[in-house]
C-alpha cells in the first residue's frame, strides 16, 4: 500500500502546509504547471517525486520532467498529463492512446477545477486536483490524498485552502 499526494498548478508556489502533506505521503504526484524547479526541489526533499511539466513551464522544467508519465503503482497503472480533458472530453492529444490502452487511473491538472470522475465506458478513474498555487483562477486551494493497494484505490480525500 502507497500513500499518495496528488497535485497541480503550484505555478512556483510553495509553503509549509503543502510540505507537510508531502511528508507524510510515500509519493507525490504533480500534474504540471510547476513553474520553478525550487517547488519540486523541495517536495523531492521530503518523498518520492512523479510529475510532468505543464504549458506554463519553462524549457528547464520541460528537460527535468516529461509532458507524459505513465507507470504502475502497485498494480494500479497511472498516467499524468497536464492537459488531458475528462470523461467524454478527453483532450485530442491523448484521445485516440486512452481508449486504445486505458490506465487504471488518469490524471490531468490545468483547469484548475478539482474533479474525480469514473469513466465507465473506459473502466478507468480519472482525476483533476485542482489548483494548489496561489495564481489562477480558482477560489479554493486543493489537492488530493489517497492510498493505493494492490488495484485500489482507497481513503480518497481533499485538502482545501483558502486563496
């Protein structure tokens, strides 16, 4: 079993309380939109790292980390991206590659809007966290938190901040 820390659009934010969760998970995941490298700098410091670069991230972090990342986590096969769309409107980058060979779990940030959805059509979990940075659009800070096990995924939580 995995705890995991799931989150996006930091865009070169960083603060204690999102360390805090990444302390206490044995991965974190960021779904893009980095914007400094000192935002991943500091949460490698505290656990394991997975993350792609977004649309706002500049050829440095393009360098350190890819547009696409899929994996097994446990038995759980994941795929982060930064722009993939939802259920039924997915992004016509990753389209045709997702129905051709669905993960167990994929992951998308950009929208900023915090969003878990079951695609049925597509037996696969699809999860947005939402913005945890401090620039954009959105009202509330989020991420998420949850476990893997085995196949499973488990104790699926928010976390929410004020802007």
């Amino acid at each position: 079993m995995k705890k995991i820390l799931l989150l996006s659009d930091t865009h070169g934010y960083m603060d204690d309380a999102i360390l805090k969760h990444a302390a206490a998970a044995d991965e974190v995941w960021h779904a893009g939109d980095i914007g400094s490298l000192e935002v991943t700098d500091a949460l490698s410091e505290k656990t394991t790292l997975r993350a792609v670069y977004g649309n706002i991230d500049n050829g440095e972090i393009r360098q350190a980390f890819p547009l696409h990342n899929r994996f097994r986590c446990e038995e759980l096969e994941v795929w982060i991206t930064h722009i993939g769309g939802y259920p039924g409107r997915y992004d016509r980058e990753v389209r045709e590659a997702i129905k051709e060979n669905p993960p167990g779990l994929f992951i998308c940030g950009h929208s900023h809007i915090l969003k878990v959805m079951n695609d049925k059509r597509l037996g696969l979990l699809h999860m947005n966290p939402g913005a945890v940075g401090i620039y954009g659009f959105h009202k509330v800070r989020t991420m998420l938190r949850f476990k893997v096990d085995g196949k499973k995924i488990t104790d699926l939580e928010v976390i929410e901040y004020p802007r």
